[in-house]
C-alpha cells in the first residue's frame, strides 16, 4: 500500500467510526465501543507508518481537482512533511488514549454512543487538517472541529454552565473565523491557488500584494482557534465538558489546529515584520496572563485550561521568532503532558467528588486513594514546570532558546523585539508555571483534615491510559531533540546553556517560592477549624463530574470570592488575586464594549418595528378595513333597499350630468 493510500486512511477511517457509531448506537449498542475505539488506533498506526515512510525527508504531495471553479481551483490534496507526519502521531495517540479512557469514565452515561461518536469525527477533523494540502479542504476541517466542540463542550446540557460554555466556544471561535474566511480567501488570490505548496513558492517568490493584512486575518482566526489573547475566554469555561473532552481539545486537536496553521504557512506572516511584532505581543500577553490566572483558579481543570493557553503562548512565540520546528517541538511534548494533566484530574475528581482544590486542601490522604493519578500527574506537573530531564524541559527551553538566537543576531528569521518580548515574557512565565503547578499538586495531594471519600479503584482502562501518557512525558523531549531533528528542518532543538540555566533556575525558585507560601498559609489555616467534607455518593465518574460542575460554586459561580486560607495562590498574588481569579474581568470588558451595545442596538430595532414601521402598517390597513365596514353594512339583504339605493344613485348621476352639460 502506497504511502498516500495509507495517509487517505488515516482521517477516513475515524470519520466512518463515527458514521458506524451513530447508525447502532441505538439498534445494536455493543458495537459501540469497538467502533470508537478500533477505528482510532487502527488510524494511529497508520500514521506511525507514514511517519515511519516519511522519514522527515521531501514532502509527500498528491493533489486532485476537487471540483472546477472556474479561477481558483479546490483540489483535494495532500501535503505531508515531517512536522504533519508527527503532529498526526500525536493526534491518534491522545485520540486513541481518550476513547479508551472514556469506556470506563463515561461507561454508565446513556449518551456515550453519540459522544464517541463526535469524539471520532472530531479526530477525523482534526487529522484533515493536519494532512490537508489545499486550504479549503483544511477550512472543512478547521469547521468541522468547531461543531464538534459545540456538542462536546455542551454534553452535560443539563446544567446551565455546560450550555452556556458550549455556546460561548461557538461563537468565539466563529468570531475569529469570519476574519480567518477573508484571509484566506485574500491569500489564495494573491497567490493563484488554495494549495499550500503553491501559496509558499508565492511568498517566496515576493507574489503577495497584501502580506501584513493578509497575516492579520489569518491570526485572528488562529487567536479564537487556539485560544490566544484577546480570544481565549471560551477555553476556561469549556471545562464544563467531560473531562476527556477537554484532555482532546487541549492536547491534540482544536487549540493545537492554530499553532499548526501558522507553522504550515510561516513564511506568509515572515513576509510581514509588523505581523511578526504582533504575533510577539499576541503571545507575551498571552502566556504572562495566563499563568497569573491559572495561579489563582480553584477549578482543578480550570487550573489546568489556563495553563493550556499560556503553553500555547509558548508556541506562538517561537513561530513569532520565525522558528516552527521549537513550535511543534513543544506542542507534540505539551500535548502528551497535557493529556496526561486532564485524564489524571478525571480520575482524582472522581476520588474528590469535587473539581475544587479548596475542597481537595481539605481532605486527607487523597494522594493514598489514587495512587497511579497521584504518580502519573506528579510526573506531568514536572514536565509543564519544565524541571530536567522531563520533555516539557527540552521543549520549553528550545522556544527559549531560539527567542535567545534572535535577540543576539544569530538568526535573522524575525525582528529583534519579537525575541526579546518572547525571551522576557518566557522567563516570567517560567516562574509562574512552577508557581501553578506546585499549587495544584500541594493542594491537591498534601491536603488535610477529614478522610477522603473511598471510591474504590478506578476501571483498568483509565489508570492504563495515564501510565502510557506518562512515558511521551518523561522521555520524549530527551529523544525528540537527539532522535528526531530531520523532522524539525534538521535543526539543533537542544536546549541553550543561557537558557536552560535562567529557565531551571527560574522554575525551581517558583516552585520553592509556593512551597514556602503553602507552608506558611498552611499554619495560619491549622488555627481555623476544618468543617466536614462533603463528598458525592460513589457512581459513575461522568456523573460525579457532573454534579460536581453543577454545585461547584467558586469555579463556576463567583470564582473571585471562593475563600481558602491554605491556598498560597494568595498570599503570592496579593491584591491580584481576585481580579486574576476572574480572568482580569475581559469578559466584563467584552460585555461592555460589545454585548451590551449590541443588545442596547437590537432593543432599538424592536421599537422602531413596533412603535413606527408597525404603526405605519396598522395606519395603511385600517382605511380599507373602514371601508370594508360601510359596505358590509350596506348589505341588509333587502331588495327594496338595494332598488331604492340603485334609484337614487341613477337620479344622481342623471342631475350630474345635466350640471356637466349645461355648464359645457
């Protein structure tokens, strides 16, 4: 079988998973799981054989013309270079561990037919955009993952959170694609063509009329897509979904789908010095902000969605300083440990009945109850805190590293201020990852006071999945870096000597700074006596998440008022602790400047219908209305009266005639 058979099979065969899933969900439910699950490894180890075939050398391309247009043509085409080789791996593996996981967290929910289902078509986007050459074909998928989201983020629709959350991803994303439609559409005319290979030799050949405006759309799609500032709002919300959901959304597919974009069409935004800047900024705010919210979030997944978006801050900031290959680096690494974060969070609400980590803080021995999630996340929490020999280390610190080569003039891929905005904002984010990350873990597993609610051991098919996360996690970085750099246009991905030491030592003094907070908050809290804790009823782990999201009053309710002496997140933030807990209030902002406007702009609209267009319309109905009146009444039925009426008008217009002809 050909190399690009092999490809072609690689997005189909999840996309019919969820075709077959949907059609016996009802009819012939044991087929449910095979069809979630079967189909997504197969597809896994299809992609590892075309990586394998790939090698990391010249491109595979195959093109065929979808449909004539007429000028511009849609060919359904493939293009697979090393970095698409690699991010389709990634992609399978956390696909594949999520249905997994989901067989047993989501195992009573009457609903799994069609949430496995959507997870496999969300999959089969997913891995159509990764592969796809022509970027119509990728926009299907681009779109495609968005309506997935939707249903996803929205699978626990009775709770308002849950439906609010949903909508609210929908429509910020669908925000930032109506600009993203437009510059690709502005791109694809400059350049002659959607193919991608087509568009590059068109930028390198100078052929874009438009490179800054076009590159300003295009980020504008990728900002709402991946969750960057000023459209990351929607991401901390749609923890709402199951906790597989969110481990997909976060570590492979949808806000992985924007960094990705922008590594397959650098050089279009390095044709734009100002797009470059923009970008830089776009990511310093990003990662910065973030981890000073992440620090002060009470919601687990919360906690661990903020951090999403600041690692993706990461990866924008090394496209930023024209270097894809640290990009993809720390979005394959970060998408192992990330998965690794959420489907251990899945596993520890479980055991808590709670997303809250004040809860958590209040509760003894946890750590004893889930000892694989207990292990599996200390090793994740290491990799996002960057500590050596852990890969988020080796990938964090190539995104340094090049932001570094760009701010001593080794490299001239981006303007200088872009490396220095990327290197500064990077290290200060160094410190507060460590920061969060020793928060979670501390409150989490170091907790106190009652015993913790026993649940009994987690089904095998979600402790397994952890354990198999918990290898990419540990060594990937190390093998990536030596092993792999043909993928990575045979660059040198090693960590630089400046870098690594300002990055660890960064880290690790964040990490000891929380600690010493913890310790002092802890003592101050042992003087206030600990109430009982509350804990759901041993069930299914979807539901127990499921009530959790409903009463969690301090993640989705006032998160800025959600009281824990022991929580050092606190004493660190000081007096921005409670703006940072609300996300800075951008969505109060956004409320102002756009929701209520629009609103106070729909309210005028309707008065104007009601009190003026209708109006005008009841006034042009009621003179026919009024004369359909008299004349109804005009007809008694009576011969007489309609003799006598026909008389007196012939006498009439007899004497009207006679005036007209005398006056003649």
């Amino acid at each position: 079988m050909t190399t690009t058979t092999l490809a072609v099979l690689v997005p189909l065969l999840p996309f019919l998973g969820a075709a077959a899933g949907l059609l016996l969900g009802r009819t012939a439910p044991g087929f449910v799981r095979p069809l979630a699950v079967l189909p997504t490894l197969t597809s896994l180890v299809l992609a590892a054989l075309v990586a394998a075939r790939q090698g990391g050398d010249t491109a595979v391309n195959a093109a065929t013309e979808l449909t004539p247009t007429g000028s511009v043509p849609i060919e359904l085409a493939l293009h697979i270079d090393g970095f698409a080789a690699l991010v389709a791996v990634l992609v399978g593996l956390v696909a594949s561990c999520v249905q997994i996981y989901s067989t047993g967290y989501l195992r009573d929910d009457p609903r799994y037919p069609s949430y496995a289902a959507l997870v496999s078509l969300f999959t089969s986007a997913m891995l159509l955009v990764v592969y796809s050459g022509d970027l119509i074909v990728l926009l299907v998928g681009w779109e495609v993952m968005g309506i997935c989201s939707y249903f996803l983020v929205g699978h626990y629709w009775e709770t308002p959170e849950a439906r609010a959350a949903s909508l609210k991803a929908f429509l910020v994303t669908k925000l930032g694609d109506v600009p993203f439609l437009i510059g690709l559409f502005a791109l694809a005319t400059d350049a002659g063509s959607f193919r991608i290979t087509k568009v590059l030799g068109a930028v390198a050949s100078g052929g874009l009329d438009h490179p800054t405006l076009i590159a300003l759309l295009l980020l504008a799609g990728v900002a709402g897509k991946s969750a960057q500032f000023p459209l990351h709002t929607w991401l901390p919300d749609a923890m709402a979904g199951p906790t597989p959901v969110s481990a997909l959304i976060h570590a492979a597919t949808m806000v992985a789908a924007g960094v990705y974009f922008i590594a397959r069409l650098l050089p279009v935004f390095e044709a734009s010095q100002a797009a470059m800047i923009v970008l830089a900024v776009m990511a310093a705010v990003t990662m910065a902000g973030s981890a000073l919210a992440a620090l002060a979030q009470d919601d687990i997944k919360r906690v661990l969605a903020y951090s999403t978006i600041g690692q993706l801050g990461y990866m924008t900031g090394a496209l930023a300083v024209g270097d894809r290959g640290a990009a993809v680096f720390h979005l394959l690494s970060h998408g192992a440990f990330k998965a690794l974060l959420f489907l251990a969070a899945g596993v520890i609400i479980h055991a808590a009945g709670t997303n809250s980590l004040a809860a958590m803080s209040r509760m003894r021995n946890l750590r004893d109850r889930v000892p694989d999630a207990f292990w599996t996340m200390t090793v994740a929490l290491l990799a996002l805190a960057a500590i050596p020999p852990f890969s988020g280390f080796f990938s964090k610190e190539a995104v340094l590293g090049v932001a570094e080569h760009v701010v001593t003039g080794h490299t001239e891929h981006a303007p200088a201020a872009a490396g220095w905005i990327v290197l500064v904002a990077g290290l200060l984010t160094a410190v507060l990852t460590a920061a969060y990350a020793m928060r979670l873990w501390l409150l989490a597993f170091r907790g106190r006071g009652a015993e913790a609610p026993d649940h009994g051991r987690q089904p095998l098919t979600m402790t397994v999945v952890l354990w198999v996360l918990a290898i990419p996690s540990l060594a990937l970085g190390g093998f990536a870096f030596r092993v792999l750099p043909d993928w990575f246009d045979g660059r040198d991905l090693g960590p630089t000597l400046t870098t690594s030491v300002l990055g660890t030592g960064l880290a690790l003094a964040g990490g000891i700074v929380t600690y010493g907070a913890w310790r002092h908050t802890t003592a101050l809290a042992a003087r206030i006596p600990l109430g009982a804790v509350s804990a759901h009823p041993e069930g299914d782990a979807a539901q127990v998440e499921a009530e959790a999201i409903a009463t969690h009053e301090p993640a989705y309710g006032d998160i800025a008022y959600a009281p824990d002496p022991a929580d050092p997140g606190r004493l660190l933030l000081g007096p921005l602790h409670r703006p940072a807990a609300a996300g800075f209030h951008l969505d109060a902002v956004y409320t102002a400047l756009f929701v209520r406007p629009v609103q106070a702009g729909a309210s005028l609209v309707r008065f104007l219908d009601r009190e003026v267009v209708e109006t005008y319309v009841r006034g042009a109905g009621a003179l026919p209305r009024w004369l359909g009146t008299v004349v109804r009444r005009a007809q008694t039925g009576n011969v007489q009266t309609y003799v006598s009426a026909l008389l007196a008008g012939t006498v009439v217009l007899a004497v009207a005639v006679v005036l007209v002809a005398t006056g003649a």
